[in-house]
C-alpha cells in the first residue's frame, strides 16, 4: 500500500457475462470442452485486467464461487489467474469463506496457505499458495487455529468473517447476546483480536489475522476499528454493493492504515456502464479508468477525514 | 433409508494417509505429475469402499476439504467420486460449507446443485450435481436463498450448520441471545424451519432444507429436534469423534426417520485399527465389517428407545 500509495483492492470476480465475445469466441475456437474454454476465456480477461491495472493497486481479491462453477477446469483457471498475480508482485487474497472443524479445516488451510503431503511421501507447498484467505468464524477457535498456525508458519493471513456486507447480516450478527449485551459480531470481533494476538507483525504493528466488515454498516465498522486495532479490515461493499468512500473511512486507523477497500464489478465489468461508453474492445481501458477513480475518490475521503498518510 | 433399513452414511473424507501403499504404488507407477497420482489413489481408494458398502447404507458424505487440497486433480477425484456414488444409486451428499453474500451463493448453488452458464451461451448441468450441501448459517437469509432456488428447482437438499461436532462449538453457538433468551443455535434452527417451511415433500413430510447438529451433543440435539421437526438431521462426530449410538437417537423423531449417522474414518480406515487386525491389503473387508458394526449398532438404540422403523 505505501509503494503504490493506495489501499485498493480489485476484485477477480470474473462471471462469464462479464467477458467481451471476442475472448469467449477465441476459447471456444480454441478448446472443444465448453466448460474448458469458459474457464479459458475467464483466465485470459483476468490476465488482461490485473496487465491493464497493477501498476496501480497493491492486492487483487478473487472469488474462488466463481471458478467452482466450472470445476477441475475453473480450479486450474483460479491456480493461474493467482500465479498471475503474483508474477506482477500483487497480493493475492483468495476469498473461500472456509470453516470447518479442526481436522478438516487443517485441510483447508492446507490447501490455500501451507504444505500438501502427497502419495510418495513427500510434502508440496500449497496448490494455491495465496497470500491470504477469507474465512467463517460459525464454529469458533477450533475451526480456525490451523489457519492461524498457517498464518505463523508460512507469513500468510486470514480476513475473517466479522459483519458482513449484506443486507441480511444482521439477522445474526447483529443480535444482541445476553453475557455482556454485545452482539454477536462484537463477540467474534473480540476473538479476533484474541486470535491474532501472537501474530503482530514487528514493521507496521497489524496481525495476520484480519477481519471482513463490509462497506454497507459505517456504524458497526466503527465499532469494530475500535474493538481490533490491530486488524487489517477487509471492506466489500463499495460501488456496486453502493457504499460510498465517505463509509469506508471508518475502518481506517489514525496512521492512515489499517483496511483494504475492495470493488469488483464496479472495475472489471467498467466497460459495461454507460459511464464510460466503452466497447468491448475497450474493457482494460475501461477498468483502469475506473481503478483510477476509485483510487481518488478513496484518497479524497482519506484527505477529507484527516487519516490519509499518502 | 427405508430400501436398506438404516439412517447411517459413509464419509469418503479420504486422506491420503488412509489410502494402502499398494493403491499409492500403483498411482505413482500410472501418473508423472505426484499431485495427479496422489488424488488417483485418492479416487481408486474411494471406489474400491463403496463398491465394498454401498449394498449396506443409503448415502456417501464427501468433505472437499480432503480434495480440494490437489487442486484441479483433486477436483477431478472428487466429480468422479460423486459420478460412482451415483453410478451405485446411492444418495452423495458433498460437505462443503459454503456460504457467501446473495449473488455469490448463486454461484455456488449452481456449481454444486443447479445449472452453469457457459461461454458458448449454453447452460449445463451442474459439473459436481451433488444430491445434497452443507452450508454456513452466518450470513443470514440471502446467502441462502439461492440455495433454496436450487433445492425447489431441481430436487436438491441441503444441511445448515446449526451445532456443529467440534470443542470450540459452544463458543458463538451456545451463546444466549438477549431477544428470546435462545442461543445463537436455536435462532438457527428456527430459521432452518421457515426456509423449509415451503420445500416439504408430500411423500414423509420433511424438508429439503436439512440441518447439521454433531452427535457429541445430545442435550442440544433434542432442542434442535422439538424446534425444527420436518428437518432432515445430518449427524457427524459418531465413532471417531466420540459420540455414542445412544447420544444420536435424540436426532430421530418418533416416525423413526428425521436424521443421517455418519461416519467417516471409523469406516473407511477400520484397516488401520487394532480391532479389526486387517492388514493393507484387506481394507475392504474391514470397511465393510466396520459398516455393518455401525448398523447395527445404531438400530440397536433406535429399537431400545422404540424409535426403530426397521
């Protein structure tokens, strides 16, 4: 974020209406499997968005529903849309909402940040190797500590579920618990405090573990900066979702630090809205343009709020 | 259930640790790439315990976590484990906990149980077509709804996380809410009644819309019975993890019916335990000698607390 002086974060959300024909024409011409060249054509406008806009956002967040739909062939789309990333030096987040019990979730956290053992005997790193992964806190510490031991062992991070960004999060995690009259978000907001407590990084001061607040809930967010203000928050909701910059400066810290603020649609599919009367073959433009504008617009609310260290 | 005379179900959550030597031997001999060999034996493994039980129980639970840890070759395992519980008509029950905001969970409604949009403008059927999902509770109503699209619309089940197995369950699950003075699980379970409420089949009267409460805690799982009766229950934490025959008959109702035993490692890797003095090479035998112990074992509680159909 200091590097390129920005906490923005795009989302690889990519469904397949959101492909300009011409790719979608060149996987079908390509691959005689029609799930293999949807996956193609996914994997080819992913490459071409993070070309047209890493020189300008520090960390790319993918949704890994979007890939599962088209199975083994979405699953090898998702691997290399992540090498991709990384071979541009960006973050990679890999939104799974994972949760298990304790056994079972040592599998995950596997599978997305530690090692494999494989059938020869030998042990591989991880087949996604992500810098970080979303999880779901439903089943308490046990369903997480494999993730936090991952966290320790190979330099990773989590974002976990805390209030989420739509509009029927509240039906629980708003609800007020009869201990201490907090909510349930709070009280999971709390653990996670708890559950990073042993992974502070020395440079900045913030865990490995982080926590999802989502754009749409300024009041809860400020809520929960205050509850955990070691947590780096990872904020949906904006743009599409129609939360505006002024609401997501709240899960801000005073160091100007502190939240990553996500939008997918409102980049990738740019070229769609009427706002930038793109065509198809325009669609990079389109989403730089937009990258562009939620950076300043980010940066503007910063500025205005006196928490912008950029 | 009724064509087999019990409630139990296998869990084909293969590690790679359960599989013989000579099945990895042979993966390794078959496939360059370790990854690709490791879910082959996963997948040769899984084949060999259903064609060895299938004539005994109703329905397979697969947890993708023991999968997805290959990658698009574990993928691969998983569809075709799916593809042969199926060949064997028996009901394949695919444990993966999904859960995200209402536009994501289509995605994944339809990776799992509905139909995909292709980029040929085609639409397919689901590449995994499970019968059934576990799904996650937290983000309220919407993150469910397109779950429930899948059930109505094409004759799929799924099981919400109402009391999960694991130690740390107690910790949000359990925890009073100061509304009604019900816990975080109750609330659940409630819901889980009104998002069935409209998907009761007319043949038993239960609902597509299922519920997860472990067997490891039978005081929890006779509330969860009163509160949600047209639920289905799925059962973990029989056998491995400790619960015994007579704490899972809380999950039935009177008609006998209401819930699914499973059981994973206590059946699959029997080989590996002294009591069955099964070497490598006899892992069938001892599944099934496990399997069947594990029938009767359950039909015995049902029968001893009158609840026994069979």
């Amino acid at each position: 974020m200091d590097k390129l002086q920005n906490p923005c974060c795009i989302g690889l959300d990519t469904r397949i209406s959101f492909v300009p024909s011409f790719i979608k024409q060149q996987a079908v011409e390509k691959e005689d499997n029609v799930f293999e060249a949807t996956a193609e054509a996914i994997l080819e406008f992913n490459r071409k968005i993070v070309d047209a806009t890493y020189d300008l956002v520090p960390c790319y967040k993918i949704n890994s529903a979007f890939y599962e739909l088209y199975g083994k062939h979405g699953i090898k789309a998702l691997k290399k849309t992540v090498e991709h990333v990384k071979k541009r030096d960006r973050i990679v987040i890999l939104d799974v909402k994972r949760n298990d019990i304790g056994s079972t979730a040592e599998a995950y956290a596997n599978a997305y940040l530690g090692r494999v053992e494989l059938c020869d005997g030998t042990k591989a790193s991880s087949y996604f190797d992500a810098d970080a992964i979303t999880v779901n806190p439903y089943l308490g510490t046990d369903g997480i500590k494999p993730f936090l031991d991952a966290c320790g062992n190979f330099g990773k991070g989590i974002f976990v579920l805390v209030k989420t960004s739509n509009p029927s999060s509240h039906e629980f995690q708003d609800v007020k618990m009869d201990n201490d009259s907090s909510t349930l978000f709070q009280m999971v907001a709390r653990k996670v405090d708890e559950w990073g407590a042993e992974l502070i990084g020395t440079e900045y001061g913030y865990s490995s573990v982080g926590m999802v607040v989502g754009a749409t809930y300024p009041e809860q967010a400020k809520v929960c900066r205050k509850l955990v203000p070691r947590a780096v928050v990872l904020v949906p909701g904006y743009g599409a979702q129609g939360a505006k910059a002024k609401d997501v400066v709240h899960n801000f810290n005073e160091d100007g630090l502190g939240a990553i603020i996500h939008s997918a649609r409102g980049v990738i599919a740019a070229y769609r809205s009427e706002k930038y009367e793109a065509g198809e073959d325009r669609f990079e433009e389109a989403a730089r343009q937009a990258a562009l504008e939620m950076i300043d617009d980010i940066i503007s609310a910063l500025k205005a709020s006196g928490k912008c260290r950029w």
